[in-house]
C-alpha cells in the first residue's frame, strides 16, 4: 500500500462527498432554517438523500442498500451538515436502528425494516434516555415482561428525536436474564401508535425540524418477535449501535463546525476596516486556523473510530468514537462562538445563518453522551485509572 493512501480517503468515499455535498448545496441552509422556524420537516430534503441511496450506504446490498460501512454513512452526514442541512435523524434511524437490526434481527427483521432504511421511507427513532437515568444502562427502569408469548413494556423515557415522523421506536428496555435472574439490557421495536404508548413534545429553546419528546409506555403489549437480537446478550448488542451514535454525532458536529468556519473565512476576506480585510489581522486569523486545525483532528478521530467499527473492533471503536465525539464538539463549539465574533452584530442577524448555530453546536457536548462521562470513559479505559463512579 502506498503508505499516503493510509492518510487519505477512498476515491469512492471522496466522490460519495461531493455527491452529497451537491445535492445538499441545492436545498442549503436557506431551506432547512425556513423548515425548522416554521415547524415543517426537512421531508423533501430526506426523500432526495433516500432516492439517491446515500442513507442507505451503510445498508447491506442484499436488503437495497450499497454494503459500505460505518465510514461512509458518516460521511454524507458530515457533508449534509456542511452544506447547512444538519439531518438529525442521520444519527438515529439509518446508524443506529439500521445497524443493530442488521447486526442482530432475524430475517423477518432485516427483510421488514432495511430496505425502508436505505431509501428514506421509513424511519426509526431509538430511546435510551430516562429521567433518572440518563444514558446509564445499569439505572434504566422501563421493563419489559414475557406473558405468553407477547412481551409487555412498562415506563418512561425522554429527550427521545423524531418520534413525530418515526414509524416505530426502537426501545432499551430491561427484562430478566434467564440464566441468571438479574435485569440486563434488551432491545424491542415498538410501533408509534401501539395501544398504552404515548409520546409528548417538550419544548425546547432549540430550532430545529426535528422535535424532542418524553415517552410513556403503560403495559404496551408486544408481539415476541419485537424483541430485536438475544434478550440475554445484555450491553454487547446495545454499544453495537452506540458506537455508530457516537460516530454520527462527532460527523454532525465537524459538519456544522466546518459550515461556520466557511461562513467565517468568507466574511473575513470581504469585511474590510481601515481598507484592509479583517482576515489579514492575526487577532482574526489565528483563532480561524486554529479551528481549522481543531476541526481536522476530530475529522481524523472520527475516520479512525468507524474503520475499527467497520473491521470489528467494537472495544477500540468505542475509545476512539467517544474521543472523536468529544474533539468534534469542542471544535464546534469554539468555531461557531469564532465565527460569529468575527462576523461582530451581523453574527447575530438572521441573514448570516449563524445566531442560531450556537444551540445546536452546544447539544455535541451534553448528547448523545456528555464530555464529562466521555472524559470518565477515557480515564477508565485509556489511561486505567480508578472509576469515579
């Protein structure tokens, strides 16, 4: 192997971005800001995405999809964002709900769900988080309980996307270990309108298309086959599909970050001050090329974590997808508060696309995990300290 071939991408992955980064370029973030303040979803934009076959890159070819990995899906995330049109549920349906179906459903499963994944008319939301548990798996509540030969879900979740405009919800529930008696993670695909099964908005400051929502699961009774992979293999199936979460997330961030650095440089070549442009003073340059810097180093991370994803390395993907989430929302963050500085009152108006960047930036460091559990992951399992919790 040509030894520059290890640093760089496939051309097949290089052509898959500018595809992405055209058809995303002809809706832009004109299109998808007017969807999200006028309470529209980006259908148009997600049906195109689909009918091209880029949400369905990472599907296997024998369920329609292309039989790439990982990477790829990461990439047309990234380039979406990059174009201005961050597609929340990128993260959700097609990487997480695709991968641990195609991973660990039956047949019936994989032939039901997949091919809708990979062309855009179906979607799938996923719900992990409770109001007194977080993400933590050991702490989670909502239980699932064989009667017959029906499961019956009980409890809650929240801050669960896309309910709204998901067919189904694929739910972390908690059921007993037949062998040993304890309650170990499972996961179960539950439809949207399922009797005892209600879902709320909750309100947020953030605009965006995609909505929030609290769940409520009040004795959801349940075919057996809605339970997706072993119910006694516990937290191995369900990190299967967190790692792509994280990978996805930290695509979404450098995505965004590298919209608002474009943003930025442009405006800092043209503004002009005592009859320079302001780009030519260090003061505004030096931050810029940080983030540049900053922003290229997540990128590297994340193209590390999903080549050990793809190869099968779920332990190694999983460090590497936690520190690439991380570096990805810092550098977004801190490019999003450079480039409206730069852009001084007109970072705040709405022409310039950038004001309301500076919530959704802010979402990489608490969601789909928080820095500070992703700095306890690191510290644990990289660097072998004592758990701190």
């Amino acid at each position: 192997m040509n030894q520059s071939s290890a640093y760089a991408e496939s051309a097949e992955r290089q052509a898959l971005r500018a595809a992405v980064s055209d058809l995303a370029g002809s809706y832009g973030r004109d299109y998808f800001t007017r969807c999200a303040r006028i309470g529209e979803k980006t259908t148009e934009l997600w049906a195109d995405v689909g009918k091209h076959g880029y949400l369905g890159v990472a599907v296997p070819e024998e369920y329609g999809g292309g039989g790439g990995g990982i990477g790829d899906l990461a990439a047309v995330c990234e380039e979406l964002a990059a174009a201005g049109c961050p597609l929340l549920l990128m993260v959700v349906s097609p990487a997480i709900c695709a991968t641990v179906i195609a991973r660990f459903g039956t047949e019936d499963q994989k032939r039901r769900w997949l091919p809708g994944f990979a062309d855009g008319s179906r979607k799938m939301a996923f719900s992990i988080t409770e109001p007194d548990a977080g993400s933590n798996a050991h702490n989670i509540t909502t239980t699932a309980r064989r009667e017959g030969d029906s499961w019956v879900l009980g409890g809650r979740k929240t801050y669960i996307s896309g309910v709204d405009e998901s067919e189904a919800v694929l739910v972390v529930a908690r059921c007993e270990n037949a062998r040993t008696g304890k309650l170990k993670p499972a996961l179960f695909v539950v439809p949207t309108d399922a009797d005892g099964f209600e879902w709320r908005p909750i309100e947020m400051d953030l605009v965006t298309p995609e909505k929030q929502f609290t769940l409520f699961f009040d004795d959801v009774r349940l075919p057996e086959d809605s339970l997706v992979g072993d119910e006694n293999a516990g937290l191995l199936q369900l990190f299967a599909g967190l790692n792509p979460e994280r990978i996805m997330a930290a695509s979404f961030s450098t995505g965004l970050a590298r919209f608002a650095l474009e943003r930025a440089t442009e405006y800092v070549k043209t503004r002009e001050v005592f009859g320079v442009p302001i780009g030519a003073h260090q003061a505004i340059a030096h931050p810029l090329a940080e983030s540049t810097i900053e922003i290229e180093l997540a990128r590297l991370m994340t193209q590390k974590a999903a080549a050990l994803y793809d190869a099968g390395d779920d332990m190694g993907a999983g460090e590497a997808a936690n520190m690439a989430k991380y570096a990805a929302a810092e550098a977004a963050c801190t490019v999003v508060d450079r480039a409206i500085q730069v852009h001084g009152g007109n970072g705040i108006a709405s022409e310039y696309g950038l004001g309301n960047l500076l919530a959704v930036s802010r979402v990489g460091r608490i969601a789909p995990v928080s820095r500070e559990m992703v700095l306890n992951f690191v510290a644990m399992h990289t660097l072998d300290l004592p758990k701190s919790y």
